[in-house]
C-alpha cells in the first residue's frame, strides 16, 4: 500500500509536498530516540510531536510518513521543512489508538 | 594525561570567531597586512600550519597549543611596536631578527613564508625559548588568505591537498557547526551527513547507521552544550564522524552510556527528547565509539563505521 492509498482509505489530511511511498510498516513513538532506533525505512510513523526536528528524524530513518494523529496543529516551519525533504506529513482527528485499529484492520500493513 | 590529548576547548574556539569579531586591514604604518583574532580566542597552531601546508622547522609537541593573534609584516620594529604576546608571526626576514624579535614579543612561533628557512643559529634561539618555526611554500598574501580562510571554515578543497587532506587516503573532510539550545536547526547536521554520504553513493544501510547516530550526537549538543564542531570525514575503509562541543561536559560517561539515563529537562522530554537512549543508539549502531568528557569544558565523542 501506498502513501496515496493510505490517505484516501482512512481520510488523513495531507500537509506537505511529497512523493507517494510504499510502506511497509507501521512505527509509534513520541520519544524521537525509539524512532531513531526502532523505526524501519518506509514505515509510517505515528507521533503527537509536531515540532520541526521530526523532519530531520522522519529524513534519517527513511519514513515513508509521518502521520500526525489527535488534530495536533502542525506548525508552518514543520510542514515547509517537510516538503523541501519530500516527507510527507499527514494529519487526523483521530486519537493514535482509533488510527491503529483502523491501520490494523488495512492489510497488508504489517510491522 | 588526558587533557593534553584533549583540549576540547582550544581545539574548536578557533571557530568560534564570528565574522564581527575579526578584521582584516593595515596596521598604522599601511605597510603590513595586518590580520587579527580578537582577543579571548584561540586557534590551534597546528590548525594554521594544516591551512599553509607547512612544514616544521623546529616544534616540541606543542602545535597543539593555540595562538589568539595573527601579525604578518616583515618589519621587526613593527612586530615589536604592534604585536600582542600569543601571536604567530608571518614573515619572509627568515633571519636570527626574526626569532629574537618574536621572542621579545612574546610570540608562539614564525611561520616563514616562499618557502624560507632560517640558519641553524636562529633555530636554536628558537629551541631554547620554545618557539615554534614553520615554513611554507605560499606567498604572504596567499598564507594570510588561507589561515583566515580555515578559521572561517572556509577553505577550498585544493589540488595540492593542503588542509583538507590529513592523509593520502583521505577522501573528504567537512566540518559542520551546531548551536547548543537550537531546537529549529536541531537535526539539519545529520541531514547534511546523510545528503552527503548519499551523494557518495555509499549502501543504504551504512548510511542510516551513520545518520542515526550524528543525529543521536547532534541532539545531544542541541540539549546540553554550547555548541560543537562536526568533522566527517571518509577514507575508503572507514566513515568517521567526530562531534567536538563547547559544554558542561559528563562527569560519569558510563553512567550516560546506561540505557534510559538522561538529564534531559522536562521540556526537551516534551518535544519527545531526553530518554536516555541517545548514546546506547549511537554504541549499536557504530563499530567503534569513543567519548572523552571533561566536566566544565566539554565532550569530544568520535564514531566510525566501516565500509
């Protein structure tokens, strides 16, 4: 499934500039270190922190995405960051745990 | 002794000038190019013998030592008229005059310029005061140029393989500069890392490793230093990623080293900082991992992985 997909199946809100990616996993954390050492390349990363450093962390991991989940309001310096590195941020109402069942329900997501 | 192998803060206050706090002119006679540091900074000699691929004519082990000034004039009344003690004299009098007027200016050493050396005479004079002599093929105006150029991590890549080149095997070496407490820039050294070494076209497993763990050392700087130099350097068997800061340094490394401890404040944990993972990450993910800490001045945490 792509990052394109992904957005139309669950209704995220696209903010950034990006190039659709195969993901192939789905990474949770709000602590920057976990994704930097358990996060895969081409995971979708699901986080509460909007500010401009998960840019750089999404970039070095190699995320496929980052989906910014409770209706977190994202800043412009995250977002403008994200599209000069071609990082697609997404955007939900939904609390991480209802995405997760919903991601969950979607295969062929696996971890 | 580790701090005579370490001296974080020498080693990278050179860089630290900022172009407001230099200037470039005439001295008062209008004969001399005149170039000086302001005053309270350093830079390393060895630092400005890499930058003019000079040569030793005679140094104890003491390049490591640092200098605040810069006179160059072929004047020794005006060495001893206007230069300030912890200086380097560039000049092209490559004579017994030199080194004495040096030494009564309170100088650290002369680097002599087109290539000049002195007699065996001035040497000794230089042995006995423990005055560093080098020698350098370039002009004045091209040794200026080039130790200004280095201070401002400016120097160009040359052919002749000056500064940038510590070794034949050496294929790059690029310093990068992180400000301590700038979460907005926080992550934009790994970036480069990462965009360079993918333009190098290195596998993308080594890559990540080496990104991961710059920027595992980047936040680190970010959350508790002053600021820091990043040296990365590649030769064709190893990426090595040197992360010298200005700081408060540890005062327990292997205490750090422990998974989940962290003196991160509450604030950096809120933007998903300060788990205590950063040093355990860059250990897994390099082949080879060195930290020297001194409390109150800083920590210097060099990375390598091999290719």
């Amino acid at each position: 499934m792509n990052t394109q997909d992904l957005i139309e199946k669950l209704g995220l809100k696209p903010l950034s500039k990006f190039e659709p990616r195969e993901i192939n996993g789905v990474f949770i954390s709000d602590m920057i270190s976990d994704v930097m050492a358990g996060a895969k390349s081409g995971n979708l990363w699901l986080t509460v922190q909007t500010h401009k450093s998960i840019v750089p962390a999404a970039n070095l991991v190699d995320a496929a995405a980052v989906v910014i989940t409770s209706g977190k309001e994202v800043p412009i310096e995250t977002v403008e960051l994200a599209s000069k590195y071609n990082i697609a941020i997404l955007s939900t109402s939904l609390p991480t745990y209802e995405l997760v069942g919903m991601l969950y329900a979607l295969k062929p997501i696996s971890r | 002794m580790p701090s005579s192998r370490y001296p974080v803060k020498e080693s990278i206050s050179g860089n630290w000038l900022g172009n407001k706090r230099r200037r470039w002119g005439n001295d008062q006679t209008g004969r001399v190019c005149f170039l000086l540091w302001s005053p309270g900074s350093h830079v390393e000699i060895r630092i400005i013998k890499d930058a003019l691929a000079a040569s030793i004519i005679e140094a104890e082990d003491n390049l490591n030592s640092t200098v605040e000034h810069i006179y160059a004039s072929d004047l020794m009344s005006d060495v001893l008229a206007f230069g300030k003690p912890n200086s380097v004299l560039l000049t092209g009098l490559a004579t017994q005059q030199a080194v004495i007027s040096a030494h009564m200016a309170e100088f650290k050493g002369v680097v002599f310029i087109r290539g000049k050396r002195p007699k065996d005479g001035s040497i000794k004079i230089a042995r006995d005061n423990h005055l560093i002599l080098l020698t350098t093929e370039l002009d004045m105006f091209d040794a200026c140029v080039r130790i200004d150029a280095a201070d401002r991590g400016t120097l160009p890549d040359s052919k002749s393989g000056m500064a940038t080149q510590r070794s034949p095997e050496m294929l790059l070496n690029h310093e990068m500069y992180i400000n301590g407490k700038d979460f907005v820039n926080a992550g934009m050294v790994s970036t480069e890392v990462k965009s360079i070494l993918k333009k190098i076209g290195f596998d993308h497993k080594l890559i990540r490793r080496v990104a991961i763990s710059t920027y595992e050392g980047e936040m680190n700087v970010v959350m508790h230093a002053i600021r820091a130099k990043v040296i990365l350097s590649i030769t064709p068997k190893v990426v090595e990623v040197i992360i010298i800061d200005e700081g408060k340094g540890i005062p327990n490394v292997d205490l750090a080293m422990q998974a989940g401890y962290s003196t991160a404040t509450e604030e950096m944990r809120a933007l998903g900082f300060g788990s205590g993972m950063g040093l355990p990450n860059i250990k897994k993910n390099s082949d080879e991992m060195k930290i020297e800490s001194e409390v109150g001045i800083g920590t210097r945490l060099e990375m390598r992985f091999l290719i």
